[in-house]
C-alpha cells in the first residue's frame, strides 16, 4: 500500500514539472486531469515530494459536542443513580443545568458505554 502512495506522489510531481515546462493546458490534455487540480497541486508543491500528499479532510471540531464538563457532570450522576431510566436521569441532569436534549444523552450515554442499546422488539420470522 505504501509503495502506491509514493507513485501517486511521483505522478503527480511528474504532471507539475511538466505544467511548469509545457503550460497547465496541455499538461492536463496529456495526462487528462483537471487544470484546476493542477494548479492547486503547483500552488502546494514546494520543490519536496511530500509537499503534494493529500491533507486531511477531517473536521477540526464540532460544534455541538458535549463538553467535558457536561460529560463529567453524566458520568457523576450516572454513577450516583446506576438503577434510574434514562427520561428520569435526564429531568436530573436537567435541573442541575444540562441543556441537551433526551436523544442527545442517549447518544452520549451509548458513546461513552455507559447505556447499552435496547433489543429490538421486531419478531423474527
């Protein structure tokens, strides 16, 4: 698998060169790619072959997403009220100041493992 990445990395290092020699047009006439894309991959590359990797697309952060505070805060009073439903753990949690939703602490309380997931009722044929 590694070896694939570096010839993606050449070809692509190949194409640039090319661009720079001939023009973008007919570097992406003879190897039918994008002049857009050839010309982000010269604006990335430095002169280094690892300059034109791929970058990440993976998101920085959410939004939304509990905080440490509030997943502190369920796993406090999960712990303190191990027999209590999730609808009345939640009014708990609510009145100590937990803004989410029902669905959002389910969610959570099934990232964290703390409530398993109910079977289905659906019958079996």
């Amino acid at each position: 698998m590694g070896n694939n990445i570096t010839q993606k990395l050449k070809y692509k290092e190949s194409v640039v060169k090319f661009s720079y020699k001939y023009g973008v047009t007919k570097a992406s006439i003879k190897f039918c790619e994008c002049r857009r894309t050839i010309y982000r991959w010269r604006a990335r590359y430095d002169g280094s072959i690892e300059s034109l990797k791929d970058k990440s697309r993976r998101p920085h952060y959410h939004p939304n997403q509990h905080t440490e505070e509030e997943i502190k805060m369920i796993k406090n009073y999960k712990n303190n009220n191990k027999d209590t439903g999730l609808v009345v753990l939640w009014v708990k949690l609510r009145k100590a100041g937990y803004t989410r939703t029902v669905q959002g602490l389910y969610h959570v309380l099934q990232r964290l493992g703390i409530y398993k997931k109910a079977p289905s009722k659906k019958e079996r044929k």
